[in-house]
C-alpha cells in the first residue's frame, strides 16, 4: 500500500482575502449654508436618504459640528463628498471608517 506524498503549504503562496475599507462622508457646521440646503442636499444625493434621516443629520451638523452622512466603499464615498461640496456644504476631507 502506497501513501500520497504529503505537502505542507507555505504561508507566502496563501491568499488571504481582505475587505476594501470603508470612508466615511462627513458634513461640517458652518455659518452660511441654511437648514433646508443641507437637508437638501442629503436627500439628493446620498441613496435612501429619507427626509427624516436628513434633518436629523442636519440637526446633528448644526448642534455637534458634525455628522457622519454616509460610510461605504471609497469611490462611491468621493462621489458624495464631491457632489456635496460642489452644493457649497462644508465637508471634512474622507477618512476611513
């Protein structure tokens, strides 16, 4: 009776599967853009974003600073932040999550 030859991987030819990382989308508070702009602009350009989702986001922004608006994958993550930014919001530059 003959046994299979046994083989040993070696840990540099494993591959090892890793998650892109996720970005966040952050809205800023400044002194110029209203209420309803932010809320918005929420609404138009970040995916089911419902009206109620966006003035709490918006309320967030005023009362906090800031709010987190979107987090996902980073291409689609600087779509938002640009399509917000070119709206005239103030946005803090992408950060992974």
């Amino acid at each position: 009776m003959s046994s299979a030859p046994s083989t040993t991987l070696d840990k540099s030819t494993q591959v090892v599967k890793k998650t892109y990382p996720n970005y966040k989308v952050i809205v800023l508070n400044d002194d110029f853009n209203t209420f309803d702009h932010v809320a918005n602009c929420l609404i138009k350009y970040i995916p089911d974003m419902t009206t109620d989702r966006a003035w709490e986001l918006t309320n967030q922004v005023h009362y906090q600073g800031q709010a987190i608006v979107w987090t996902g994958p980073q291409e689609q993550a600087e779509l938002y932040h640009q399509q917000l930014r070119r709206e005239g919001l103030t946005m803090a530059p992408l950060e992974a999550a």
